[in-house]
C-alpha cells in the first residue's frame, strides 16, 4: 500500500545531533494528505530531495524500515 502526502511545512536549516559520536543533521517537517497531519522528522540522506509545498508516494514499506 502506498501513501500520497503533501509537505505542508519544513524548517529551513539542518539541525545538527550527534549519534554514535558522529555528527549528523535532521530536519521537521509536517506532512499531511486529506484525512490528517503529522509531524515527520527527515534524516541528513534525504532532506534536500523533500521539498514544501510538494507530493509525494511513500511506499508502507518505507515507514516500515525507518530506523529511528
């Protein structure tokens, strides 16, 4: 099954954490499609391919494998 969202908002800069000693960067973004809204935090390998204002198909899958 796949899912049709909309970017509705995503901050501006990068925030940078630390995992595993390492430096790494995240992003908010609030995500939403005609039933409702959330909040979805993007890691540093995608940020700047989701942009605001635009759609996108994520597979269930997708969410599935997400390593938070």
């Amino acid at each position: 099954m796949d899912f049709k969202v909309r970017v509705l908002t995503k901050e501006e800069h990068k925030q940078p954490i630390v995992q595993n000693e390492k430096m790494k960067y995240k992003c908010d973004c609030v995500i939403g499609n005609n039933t409702n809204s959330m909040k979805l935090v993007l890691c540093e390998n995608i940020i700047d391919h989701i942009h605001a204002g635009k759609s996108y198909i994520v597979p269930l899958q997708e969410f599935k494998r997400a390593n938070f």
